[in-house]
C-alpha cells in the first residue's frame, strides 16, 4: 500500500516536536514532511499550495500559530496574518488539492465566563486579540470548505519550548516563594497525550467537505495555583506558592476564567481514555529531569 504524505507545520514548535516524537511508530503508512517558518512560509499561499502539490500531500496539520497571548494586544496583525491568513492559506491549499487539514486551536475562542464545560458546538466569544485570531482562522476554515478537523486544546506543556511548567521550574528554583492566581480553572494538556490523538485523527475518514470540531486536554481541572503546587511537589523542590486573584496579578490579554472542555464527543469517536492531568505531568517532568 503507498504511503501518505502528511505535512506538519510549526514543527519546531512544542507540539510539533511532540508530534515528531509520535510519528516515529507511524513511519510504515505515512511519510511525514516537518516544516517550519524557515522550510514553509505559509503566510504564503504560493508558497504553500506548491509544496503541498510537489510532494503529493493527503494530510496538512497545523501546528503553527501565533501563542504570545498578551503581546497579541500590541502587535495584532501579526496575531491576525498567522492565526488568521495563514489559516485561510492552509484551508484554501487543502481544498483545490483535495487534503484533509486538521487544525489546532485554542479554549481562547470562549470568554470562560460559565462554570460549565465548554462543547464543541457552543457559541463562541472570544476577549482577547489572541482568542479573536483564533477564532477567525476557525471561520476561514469554515468559509473555505474543505475537509477539516479543528481541534480545540487548552494550557498546552511540554518537555521542549517554552511553557508554563519550564516557567515554573525556574522561578521555583531561582525564588522563595511565588504568588499563583487561583481563581482561573482550566485542564493542563500534555502536548504529547494531544500529539497522539492528533496522529489517531488523521487516520479516520473524514470524507465530507466540512468542518468536525473536536476538544481535548487532559482529564481533570485545577486552577494555576494548583498547577503550581503539583510542579513543585512531583520535581521534589522547595517553595511557597501564595494563592492570588487574577485581579492581583494584571495582564494586558483578558483571559478565560473557566476553561474546562467537555470531553465526551473525542472520547466516544476515538474510542480511546484521556490520561488524568497530573499523571502526564508526572512523565513529563521525569523527562525535563532527564535532558
């Protein structure tokens, strides 16, 4: 059987390594092309749809995005031209070569502000300059019409880049004691558990020209408080963490207080169990302890 090809942006992104990292079992069905800005401009829609037409591409997934959520608010074209129009450049590309897209994006897209899980078909109302760019570049996807999965995903870490739990790790290290907001909730995800299920989508048949929307993190929820103490106490280090109010702690992005996904629709189509939170967590910093 010959192989699909499967182009991956953002790859030296943290999902994207995770995503490297995951393909490795997946080498027999599928040949995968890693790229990133230096490789792929996809800011570029010529760019773009000759690479995907020269090398043959089935599969795009997005990995890409523009994630400094408060910078955002300073520099909003450039939020716009890769959470947006770079988007538009990826779902225009798979239409008029008959790929399937699988896009991630973000809890951002929601304003947080009910106590009840988000679903995938609830109305969106996104605060932020970075969540607005986000979910444009959904309604592009939409607009465009081509077969597509967009995946939502919230508190993304890992072992590579830079992310909440390498932050910590630090400040741990270098401080006596840290004050934590205590008063969002949302479910940290492991950008390889989300690796994973991402690589699990793109070997089912989406053969309609519209958009699926899937949500997934980690089973679980805590607030960042939370998140902190567990970091502290699995890396075995010495800390006080003070819980704060968001208030006390003032950013130039609004962020969601509530950001917690149902979880149902993914479990139920892939048949697969979401590990719990603070077990990713456990893995992924016994291989930060590692490097």
């Amino acid at each position: 059987m010959q192989k699909k090809n499967i182009l991956i942006t953002g790859a030296d992104g943290q999902l994207g390594r995770c995503i490297q990292d995951s393909s490795a079992s997946r080498q027999d069905a599928y040949s995968f092309f890693f790229t990133d800005i230096d490789t792929l401009d996809i800011t570029n829609y010529n760019a773009v749809s000759d690479f995907v037409r020269e090398n043959d591409i089935s599969i795009i997934i997005n990995a890409a995005a523009y994630t400094a959520v408060d910078k955002a608010e300073e520099e909003p074209d450039k939020a716009f031209l890769l959470n947006r129009d770079a988007v538009a450049n990826l779902a225009r590309a798979a239409k008029n070569n008959n790929c399937f897209l699988i896009h991630v994006s973000t809890d951002y897209v929601f304003d947080g502000e009910k106590n009840i899980p988000h679903s995938e078909n609830e109305n969106k109302n996104p605060r932020s300059i970075y969540g607005k760019s986000k979910s444009a570049g959904e309604d592009e996807i939409e607009r465009i019409g081509c077969r597509s999965v967009i995946i939502r995903t919230s508190w993304l870490y890992s072992e590579y880049g830079n992310n909440f739990v390498k932050t910590m790790l630090r400040l741990i290290d270098e401080r006596d004691e840290l004050n934590v907001v205590y008063d969002q909730i949302g479910a940290p995800t492991y950008a390889g558990d989300l690796a994973n299920v991402i690589l699990k989508l793109a070997e089912c048949d989406f053969s309609d020209e519209k958009t699926e929307y899937f949500h997934f993190a980690n089973e679980g929820i805590c607030s960042w408080f939370d998140f902190t103490n567990a970091i502290t106490k699995i890396s075995n280090k010495h800390c006080k963490i003070n819980p704060i109010l968001s208030s006390e702690y003032p950013t130039k992005a609004t962020r969601p207080h509530y950001s917690v996904f149902n979880l149902k629709k993914i479990k139920k189509f892939l048949k697969i169990e979401i590990p719990y939170w603070y077990d990713s967590l456990i893995l992924t910093i016994n291989k930060l302890e590692k490097f």
